[in-house]
C-alpha cells in the first residue's frame, strides 16, 4: 500500500505580492500631506515625482485579513489532513486482517480474490479522496489569496492618488525591486493601519452573513 502523504500547501506565500506596486503614471497635482515625504526625482523633462514605499514581508504579517486567511488555510489543511490519516489507518488495519487471514488459510480462492478487489478499490477511492481534497484546497487557497492580493493593489492605488504619490515602490526580503530606500519613505505602516481599518469594519458583515 502507498504511504498516506499529507498535503503539501505551503504557508501565506506572496510572490504575488510584487504586484502590489502601484503606480499613478501621471504626475499628481495635489499638494503634500503634512505626514507625507515626498521624493522629488527628476525625469529627463524636468519633471519631478513623488515617491514612497511599501514592505511586503511587514504588510503580509501584520495585515489581519493575511493573518486570518492562513489561519483558515490552516485549519482547513489539518481537517484534510485529519480525514485521509483516519481513513487511511482504517485500511491499514483491514490489509493487516487480509493477510493474516491469507498467511492462515482462511479463505477460499473466490474469498480471496473478492476481498484483493475490495480493498484495492478501497485503496483507489482513498487516494481519489485524497487529490480532490488537494486540488480543492489548492484552488480555493489560490481564489483567496488572489483576492486578497487585488484588494492591496487596489488600495494602495486609491492611497497613492490620495496621498499624492506618482510611485509606490514594494521592498521584500525574497524579491526586492529596491537596492536602496531611505526609511524616511516607508509608508508601510500607514498602509497596514489603514488596511487593517477597513477590514475591521467588513469583518461584523460577514459575521452577519454567516
């Protein structure tokens, strides 16, 4: 019999993340925010810019909609996991009663060859259980999480326009677009407030819904 194998799903992975950048292409007009650090960079034409940035790695960590999705994903992953792993000893306990009946003589030819079908079958719908279980999660981990991937980039444009920002940057300790920023234009915890604001007043409404 093939080894029971749990699911593989790694944890929050945000890869995608890096297109959370959100650019304003067309320089803004608004004047700074008093809490804002503008960036003055020059094009070839004179005109200066306004820039900031985001880390990647604090927003996904302290983000609650992050942190509430893995939570879930976990949760889902361990029932998965608990589900194959108790089918999976029940079959084992059954090859084990097969064989010690087969090694005392206990069956008959026909015996034996309808109890080799039956748990074979048994065998086939365990592993069939196990990759929809699999590719299930996997498919509703990848929704989720482009989901959660679209409400970033969608906020961090509509910060951008309201703040005045032309560029916001994204630095990550895996894929970092940013060989240097001053930490003066990290304006990553004000995102991660914010983001954290607005989810904190959608949260009661799926709680209603549910």
């Amino acid at each position: 019999m093939k080894k029971i194998t749990t699911f593989v799903l790694g944890g929050l992975l945000m890869v995608a993340a890096a297109a959370t950048v959100a650019s304003c292409t067309q320089p803004s007009n608004n004047e700074p925010e008093k809490d804002a650090a503008p960036v003055k960079a020059q094009n070839k034409g004179g005109q200066s810019y306004k820039i900031a940035f985001v880390q990647i790695d604090t927003l996904t960590s302290q983000y609650q909609k992050c942190k509430d999705l893995e939570e879930e994903f976990t949760k889902k992953r361990a029932n998965a996991e608990s589900t194959i792993n108790a089918k999976g000893k029940s079959f084992a306990a059954q090859m084990q009663e097969f064989n010690r009946k087969y090694q005392s003589n206990q069956f008959t030819q026909q015996q034996f060859e309808a109890e080799q079908a039956r748990l074979a079958k048994l065998q086939q719908d365990l592993e069939a259980l196990q990759n929809r279980l699999s590719n299930s999660l996997q498919e509703e981990y990848q929704k989720e999480f482009q989901a959660l991937t679209d409400t970033i980039q969608n906020f961090t444009k509509s910060y951008a326009k309201e703040k005045g920002y032309d560029f916001i940057l994204c630095k990550s300790s895996g894929i970092d677009n940013v060989l240097y920023a001053n930490e003066a234009y990290d304006v990553t915890d004000e995102v991660v407030k914010a983001l954290n604001k607005r989810y904190s007043k959608e949260s009661p409404k799926k709680e209603e819904k549910k």
